[in-house]
C-alpha cells in the first residue's frame, strides 16, 4: 500500500520545473520565519546559489514533490542524492568539512538529503505527508544497506527525525543557513531500520525499489561535475 490523499498527489519534479521548484522552497522558507516572500536582491542570491547546486547534482537526484491536485502547485518537496565522493557537498563549503571527514571507513554508497519542506498550507495531512516523503527518499539507501546519508539539517527537524526513530550523528556546530539553525549530520543506513519497518506496510510500492535501482544506476553513470556554467543558470 502506499499513502495517497484526495487532495494531493505525489510525482517526481523534471529538471525543466527547477525554476518553479527553487521558488517555491524559498517562498516557503521565508514564509515559515515569517519574512516577506516577495523576491528581493538577497531572494535572488539565495536563488542563483540554490538552482547552481540543483543542477549541479540533478541527474544523480530524485526529486520527490506533493503537489494540489486543484492548481498542480508543489507544496512538499524533497530530494535524495547518489554521492560519487568528488563532486563538493554544499555541507563542505558551509561548515568547513573536509571529504575526508564524510568517507568513513567501510561504507559503500554515499548519499546527500536536502530540499525537505512542507508548506503550511497542508495542515491536517502533516504527519502523513512528512512520513510519505521521509520513507520514498531514505528507501534508496536504506535498499542497498551499508551507505551513508548526509545532509545540512535544520536543527527542528533533527528532533522530528529522532523522535521519528531515525537518530543521526552531528559532524559540526551549527550554523544560520536560510534563516534556520542548521546542523551538519550524518545518518547511517542501519540506523533507518525501525522507520522503514514501521512505515513500510503504509508506504512502500514497487516504484520505490525501482527508484533505488535507478538511481544508484544512473548517479553511477554520470561524469563527475566540477561546476556549474553561469550561461546553464540563466536557462533556468
């Protein structure tokens, strides 16, 4: 079974709606603190910075976003990341952590957890919805057992996740990263077995083992990136 809603539905966002997507995280951002989401020169720069790293890791990704099922507008998105070891982690600039630091002994697979946001138009879903998005991008790790998770992770949600049975190792002292404390983390996939386990019989379906698949797959296949062209930031 997997969890649906007559309101909602949930897709996987292609690249060609990266625009709307980076917006709409930082509307949502902005709005959760209470500040003006109109766009402003500071909006902007957050927005160049935010759609260089999306396109940077966007074919190694999967986006999974909620969207209305009136207007089809995103109001949940999150995204999970196959890590090839080379290309930097937006976690290496911020807290000034080096790659050595991320490749702990004995792991196979390297991941990167980011864009996890829930509009606070979904109101009496919220649990649900977090749950749903939770189990669809820690299942592709968690499939192929022995990987690691990574992640700049606003300090709230880090309680949510251990409350939620999902503990997580803090790598640095926090920083104020979009408005948030935010810390620099760390999950273990051994450490995601009783959420997946609790979640799975109202969460899983076919298409999340699929997903798993793909992704390792593709992020696999891809050459490493360096950098990201200005002129492939204007086409957005």
């Amino acid at each position: 079974m997997n969890w649906t809603s007559e309101n909602y539905y949930f897709t996987k966002l292609e690249k060609k709606g990266l625009s709307e997507f980076i917006h709409f995280y930082l509307s949502t951002t902005r709005e959760y603190f209470n500040l003006d989401s109109s766009p402003d020169e500071e909006y902007f720069r957050q927005y160049e910075n935010l759609i260089r790293e999306d396109l940077l890791f966007f074919d190694k990704s999967i986006y999974y976003v909620l969207r209305d099922k009136e207007k089809h507008a995103i109001q949940a998105s999150i995204r999970i990341t196959y890590w090839d070891r080379e290309t930097p982690l937006p976690i290496q600039q911020l807290f000034a952590i080096k790659k050595e630091d991320l490749l702990i002994p004995d792991i196979d697979h390297f991941w990167h957890i980011g864009r996890f946001i829930i509009s606070q138009k979904i109101t009496g879903q919220r649990i649900s919805v977090l749950k749903k998005m939770l189990f669809d991008a820690f299942f592709p790790p968690f499939y192929f057992e022995n990987g690691l998770i990574i992640a700049e992770c606003d300090k709230k949600l880090v309680r949510t996740l251990f409350n939620l049975g999902i503990p997580s190792y803090q790598l640095g002292i926090p920083i104020i990263y979009l408005y948030s404390e935010t810390l620099p983390i760390y999950i273990k996939t051994t450490w995601l077995e009783s959420f997946i386990e609790k979640n799975k019989l109202a969460q899983y379906c076919f298409s999340n083992t699929i997903d798993a698949h793909n992704i390792l797959d593709t992020g696999k296949k891809i050459p490493i990136h360096k950098s990201t062209k200005d002129e492939d930031i204007e086409s957005y």
